[in-house]
C-alpha cells in the first residue's frame, strides 16, 4: 500500500531539485518585468485624449468612473532594457494611475491603465488631467509627451 503523504513529498523533493540550481532550470518570470539601464527610439505616440472621460457606472452602480485611453507606443529601436512609462494623473481628485512595459526590442507596446472609480458626490465640474509618457531607466528618464487635459465630471 501506498502512503499519499510519502508520494507527495517525493514528489515535491524532486520538483525542487529539478527546479533548483544544480540543473539550470529557470522557472521564474522576473527577467521579463525586470528593467535596467538602455534607451529606446520611438518613433511613433499614439493617446486619444478625447477618451479621457467621467462616465456613470453601469449596471445602476452608484459611482463615476474616469475612463483612461491607451496610449500605443512604437518603438523602433532598443539598447538594453528600459520601459516606458504612462502616467495619468488628476490632482484635483487625488488620482495618479502608472502603466508601465519592460521594453525587449522594436514593436508596438500598448500601454493600458484601469479605470478608476469615484466615490459617490465627488465628481461634479471639470478638472485638469496630465497625460504623460516617457522612457526611463536606471540611468535616465525621458519624456515623450505631455499632455494637459479638461476631463467634465458629471452634475
């Protein structure tokens, strides 16, 4: 008769060690959302600030939300590793949402933050947005573009 207890102990002893440092095997993920040092070339920035909007919550919630466009960024060139970064920020309502993508070589990124809920009663009247995107890494930050926005709230 088998014990389970021993089988899944063998089992986790062996994943361990063929997962472990003697083998090489790399089973973790932090390579690919690690940045560093490194530029890109961008040759094209793509943000539809007429997206930028306060809009009801659906389905009777009882909350506005802000609905943030996606910024798509092209890049045709890269050295190393560093990301791009988008920042919407709405002081007025203490908002400031990050979007960010490692940058592993030439393409398209698409840079796409959540939307944000307001609390009931706090959303009336219009406020100033700054829509930014720019490249960073461990040895430099450079904007791309910045953008300044009137987003309406509603009555």
């Amino acid at each position: 008769m088998v014990r389970w207890v021993t089988v899944a102990g063998l089992f986790v002893v062996f994943a361990l060690v063929g997962t472990g440092p003697l083998t090489g095997v790399d089973v973790t993920s932090a390579a690919d959302t690690s940045f560093g040092d490194g530029d890109a070339t961008v040759t094209d920035i793509t943000v539809d600030r007429s997206e930028l909007a306060l809009t009801p919550g659906r389905f009777g919630a009882n909350v506005t939300y802000l609905r943030v466009p996606t910024a798509t960024v092209t890049v045709g060139g890269v050295t190393d590793r560093p990301r791009l970064l988008y920042v919407v920020s709405v002081p007025a309502l203490d908002i400031r949402l990050i979007e960010s993508r490692v940058v592993t070589g030439p393409g398209t990124y698409r840079l796409a933050p959540d939307d944000r809920a307001i609390p009931p009663g706090t959303a009336g009247g219009s406020y100033d947005a700054t829509l930014s995107v720019r490249v960073q890494s461990f040895t430099g930050d450079r904007p791309l573009t910045r953008a300044t926005v009137t987003v309406g709230g509603q009555p």
